[in-house]
C-alpha cells in the first residue's frame, strides 16, 4: 500500500462516500425519510431509470443504511425502510440542504419544518464535547501509526 492509499484507507470521510457517495444514493435516503418506501414511487419520484434504481437499492441494503421489508407476497413486493445508519445520515442530509439552500438557493425551495415550533430548522454540525460549531475553530488531522 502506498502512503496515499493508507491516508485514504483510514479516512473515514473516504468509508462514508464509499456507502452513500453518489446523488442517487442520497436522494433515495432522502425520499425514504419522507416516507417514499416502495420501489414505484422512489422511482416517480426521483425520475430514475429503474436499472439504476434496483442497483442502488441493493448497493445500500448491502451497506446497511436500508432494510427491505416484504408487503405483499402475490404479487412479491418489497419496501425500503431506514435502518439506524440510515437514520443517522439524516442529519447530515440536512447539513446538506442547508448548505445547497445558502450557496445554490435560487428559486423556491422546500422547506423543513419542525413540528413543534411550526419553525424551519437551520441544520447546523457542531462538536458535542466542546458544542462549538464545526469550522469555527482550528483542527488537526491524527493518522493510525
């Protein structure tokens, strides 16, 4: 292994894309938290090709972010739902949105609202021992010996 191939190996930024990488995966997550769990409407929904659909349904029910869940048995049919990884994306999806809506927010956008306050949420990471925003302070970078 070259030294590049070992700092990428051990990134775990690398590990993550490896799972959820590309927008098709991550826009399936999406409309499955919005509670868009079968195959026809992930696939009206997104306007995707069914071969690309099928194959990164199984690409992340092979990562363990979705589970799938038989409905019906005549006709077979099956529906996606979030595993606990895949809950746990959804925070980072909507850190993603927010970024999208503040560098690419032209046009009308949706719109998170949380259910108590009636408030659009303003996603935001922060750092849990030290609760400061990620990006507001100087970090460094600890490699596996």
């Amino acid at each position: 292994m070259t030294g590049q191939e070992e700092i990428l190996g051990s990134c775990p930024v690398d590990r993550g894309l490896m799972r959820v990488g590309d927008r098709w995966s991550i826009l399936i997550l999406r409309d499955i938290d919005r509670g868009l769990t079968r195959y026809e409407q992930l696939r009206t929904s997104l306007g995707i090709a069914p071969n690309i659909l099928s194959r990164r349904l199984a690409a992340l029910t092979g990562a363990g972010l979705i589970a799938k869940r038989r409905y019906s048995e005549r006709p077979p049919r099956d529906e996606y739902l979030l595993t606990e990884a895949g809950s746990d994306f959804l925070p980072i999806l909507a850190a993603i949105g927010e970024w999208g809506r503040k560098y690419n927010g032209a046009g009308a956008l949706t719109r998170q609202i949380d259910v108590e306050t009636g408030k659009p949420i303003r996603p935001m990471v922060i750092d849990a021992n030290s609760g400061a925003p990620i990006g507001s302070r100087a970090l460094r970078f600890e490699y596996p010996d």
